[in-house]
C-alpha cells in the first residue's frame, strides 16, 4: 500500500449512513487482511485537512446482516491505513420514555448479549487483555458532544447501550429486562467494534441515533422495520452534519487507548508462533522492535 492512502481518522457508517458528505480528494481504497474483506472499500479522502478514511459497516446496499459484518477485517483495515481514531454511528431502539425517535444519544457504557460474534484479534498462541472499564474514549465521547454542538442538535451526555445479536428485534420480556436493567438504548453492532478497536489500540466513539422505542410499550405492537425507515433517512442527514463537524475537533495526539498494549500482552512476543505475530503485523510494530 506504501503511502498512497493513509488517514489519522475514521468513520464507520451505520444503517442509513453508506457515505460521507464533505469528502475532498476522494478514493476508495481495497485492502487485504487477514481477516478476508472489508464491508465495502474504504473511502478516504479530506474534511478540512484531516486524512479520512470512511467504511460503510453493512456494505453499500445495505446486505450484512449485523452478525456477518466483518469487524475485525474493517477495524484491522483502519489499523493498516494509520487510523488511531474512529468515530461511528449506529441506529438504535430507545429504552427510555424521554428518548424518543430521533434522538441522539453519546453512550459511555454497554452490556453485551451478542452470541455469534469473533470479537477478539488474539488467541493462537498469544494472549492479550485490554481493559474495558470504560469502553469508550474520553476524548472521542467529547468529540461527538461538541461536534452535536456545534452541528445545533441536542444530545444526551452518557448512558448504557445493550448490544443484542439481532437480526431479530427484542422480544417484549427481552426489552423489560433490558430496561429494568438500567439500560438507554438498544443497538446490534457497536459493542464488537468497540472491542476491537480497544485491542487495536484505536480510540472509539460511538453517536447513537434512536429510530424507535423498542418492544417495551404495551401500548404498541412492536417495532416494524418498515415504519423506521423514514426517521432513518432523518438521521442519516443529522449523523453527516454531527460527524463532519466533529471531525476537525478529533486531536491530532495520541490519546490513551493508542497505547493501551504496553501493559495488556500476557505472552512474551518472543514465545508466540510466527504465523500469529505475521497476522498482527500491523497492531504488534511498535512492541516488535
């Protein structure tokens, strides 16, 4: 690949979200992984002078399903282009009478109920763990809130994500307990990338944009797809607005989780099987010397 695509930042589209506006210099970039493809190439390209590189999650066309998406291909793809900081957006179903559809959300935590998922780069071998008290960074969390801010929409400050296998939605027991269990919102992906992206020693933050209270209301039947897609189409345009206004607020140093293997690699490198230590090439470099 040699120089000819790198980015500092990342921007992972969710549903609805399958490009972004205000990309200068465009290209599209298809790399190989170890992990297999990516869910589309990813476009980089500038925002006011800072290398982005933009990744659809669910392929252009929408046509992953949550569990298929590729994340470690697209987060070990973002590690290949220089990304050390991503910022993404995901639709998801509000728990909370005070959040209804349309409304922004910047979670700090999340409770997993994913079952399917490969969600670790580590193992064969070596092994790794990274800490994930607080799986969001700090700074990339401000970043979005600013960025809403100066993008004039309102966004909640915090709050808990579950993240569920899908591609079903809750049942309605499944939705009591999740929000009698203190839980904001509801979403099908952000918490593998977030993983990843830990292990990888990127910088995580996640916009979450409600498109409906989920199965909890016993006054509603449920959610229907079909009666989302208009507060998609809504959300798509606010999540664009928040996140290229937030891209030139993205610092340009290292931040904490950029350097979070220092103290997380159980197994001495020097131990660990050389097909392994290859495949992690571009996470490992800087412990390799």
């Amino acid at each position: 690949m040699g120089n000819e695509a790198r980015a500092d930042i990342g921007i992972i589209g969710g549903t609805g979200l399958y490009d972004m506006e205000g990309l200068e210099d465009v290209r599209d970039v298809v790399l190989d992984t170890p992990y297999g493809a990516t869910s589309s190439p990813l476009r980089c390209g500038t925002i006011d002078g800072r290398a982005v590189a933009f990744l659809a999650r669910h392929g252009h066309g929408h046509s992953l399903l949550p569990t298929e998406v590729p994340y470690r291909a697209n987060v070990y793809a973002m590690k290949l282009l220089g990304v050390s900081k991503i910022l993404a957006a995901s639709a998801v179903g509000s728990l909370e009478e005070d959040l209804p559809p349309k409304s922004l959300v910047v979670p700090d935590q999340f409770l997993d109920r994913t079952r399917h998922r490969q969600d670790t780069f580590y193992g064969d071998g070596l092994v790794v763990h990274v800490s994930l008290a607080e799986p969001f960074a700090a700074a990339m969390r401000q970043v979005l809130l600013d960025g809403a801010a100066a993008a004039g929409h309102a966004v909640r400050d915090g709050g808990t994500q579950i993240c569920m296998e899908g591609p079903q939605f809750s049942t309605r027991a499944e939705s009591l307990f999740y929000k009698a269990n203190g839980c904001s919102v509801i979403g099908m992906t952000a918490l593998t990338e977030a993983r990843l992206c830990r292990e990888a020693e990127i910088a995580y933050g996640s916009l979450n944009l409600v498109t409906d209270y989920d199965a909890w209301r016993p006054e509603e039947a449920g959610v229907d797809a079909a009666e989302i897609m208009e507060v998609l189409r809504h959300n798509s345009h606010v999540a664009k607005e928040i996140l290229r206004a937030a891209v030139p607020l993205v610092p340009v140093d290292a931040l904490p989780e950029n350097g979070v293997l220092k103290t997380a690699i159980i197994t001495p490198l020097e131990t660990v099987p050389a097909a392994t230590l290859e495949r992690l090439a571009a996470i490992l470099a800087p412990y390799r010397q």
